[in-house]
C-alpha cells in the first residue's frame, strides 16, 4: 500500500509541470459522465477507508476483549497464566495501541477533500451544459422566429409600408423583424454566457486536479507510512523478544 501510494505521489506530482492552454471545445456528455464516475469512485475509496480503519480497529479490540475476559476474569487462577499467555495478551494490546495511533483522520478529511475538488468540477459542468442547453433553446427560438419573418417577407416584401386604409397602421414585416432582432441579441448573449462557463470549467479542471491529486496522495502516502512503521516496530519488538507466536493465527 505504501510503495503504490508512493508511485501515484510521484504520477500526480508531475501535474504542476503541465502547461497546457485549456481546451475551447465544450464539455462531451462523455467527459460529464466520466467526472460523475470519478465522483463516485473517490465516493467509495472513502467509504472503503473509513471501513477498513474501522475493521481493523474493531476487530484489535473484540481480540483484546476476549483475551482480557479468557485470562483474567473466567479463570479459576486468573494469575497462574503462562508465559506465552502473557506474550500474546500484550502482543495484542500492543498491536491495538498502534492502530490507536494511526492518522486515519488526516488520510481520511484528504480523501474528503479530494472528493470536494472533483465535486466543485461535476457541479460546474452541469452549469455549463444547462447554459448549452438554454442557447440551444434560443437559437431555435431564433430560427423560427427568422423563418416566420422571411415567410412574411415573401408575401409583403422586405420594406413593405403599412396600409393607410389600416386602423392600426402597422407595418407587420417591420414588426417581425423587429422580434427576430431581440431574440437574435438574446442568443448571442446566451451563446457568450456559454462560452464564458466553458472556459471556466477547463480551467477549473485543471487547477483542482493539479491542486487536489497531490494532497490526496500526500495524505495517503502519510497513512501507510505510519501504518508500516508501526507495524514493522511490533513485529521486530516480537521477533527480538523471541516470540514464539504464530503471528499469521491472529490475523482477521
């Protein structure tokens, strides 16, 4: 566990070296659908972590538990225990300290802070493809309304004057015309807003995958360092002591 979190450390460093200008080109559906697997998947690693902390711990402290009760309490001479009694007792309190002491919290608010980052990217590319799908809207709003425009163009002509008999004294084409340039302004403004988000989104992308990759990692590499650390000193502590436990029988 250490040694792969160390080589992804390394992957994921090498992000701040890339200068890439952001791409122009609007979020796929694929690349959508790829962020909320990423969401989910970083979802699951926290909860995977947080359970295999848990397990451990839980299960250091039934094994401790049940030592405690097998030795000391429903014993006819709770002190006449053996010697290797003794070694596995503290063998086992020993190995339930040291887990004690593992950050887990840190590892864990890292992978929280991971799953934050990527949230903040699924969260913005949904803004951007709700702000494609409203352009589109109105360009086809525009289409219409242009297509109406010129079908009146046909019957009346393009600089068609209203009928002086007319109580209304409209020029209908004049009228049109001035709609389609309202919406036409309306879907330039849209397709701006779009682009806008589109450029917001990359660069987001970017900066928090650079930023929250390495952190994630950072942390993990921390955890597992710990973990081995800790866990080399009780085996050694044992192996000098010469123990002569079984170890691998205690294992979950």
């Amino acid at each position: 566990m250490y040694e792969c979190h160390q080589v992804q450390k390394h992957i994921v460093q090498q992000l701040k070296y890339l200068n890439t200008i952001p791409s122009t080109e609007p979020t796929s559906e694929i690349h959508r659908q790829a962020t909320l697997q990423l969401e989910l998947q970083v979802q699951q690693w926290h909860l995977s972590f947080c359970s295999l902390v848990k397990a451990q711990c839980d299960y250091m402290q039934s094994l401790t538990g049940w030592l405690r009760l097998s030795l000391f309490q429903f014993r006819r001479h709770p002190i006449a225990k053996t010697s290797q009694e003794s070694r596995i007792y503290t063998l086992c309190e020993e190995w339930h300290h040291a887990i004690d002491r593992i950050p887990d919290k840190v590892a864990s608010e890292g992978i929280k802070s991971f799953l934050t980052v990527v949230h903040a990217i699924v969260v913005q590319q949904a803004d951007e493809y709700k702000q494609k799908r409203k352009s589109e809207s109105t360009f086809k709003e525009l289409e219409k309304k242009a297509t109406a425009l010129r079908s009146l163009e046909s019957k009346y002509g393009p600089y068609s004057m209203p009928d002086s008999s007319s109580n209304a004294k409209k020029n209908p084409v004049a009228e049109k015309r001035a709609k389609v340039e309202v919406i036409r302004a309306k879907a330039e403004e849209e397709k701006s807003k779009h682009e806008k988000l589109v450029s917001v989104t990359r660069t987001m992308t970017i900066n928090n995958l650079q930023m929250g990759f390495p952190h994630v990692f950072e942390a993990m590499v921390g955890f597992s360092s710990v973990c081995m650390e800790a866990f080399e000193q009780l085996y050694n502590q044992a192996k000098s002591a010469n123990e002569e436990l079984d170890v691998k029988r205690l294992l979950p």
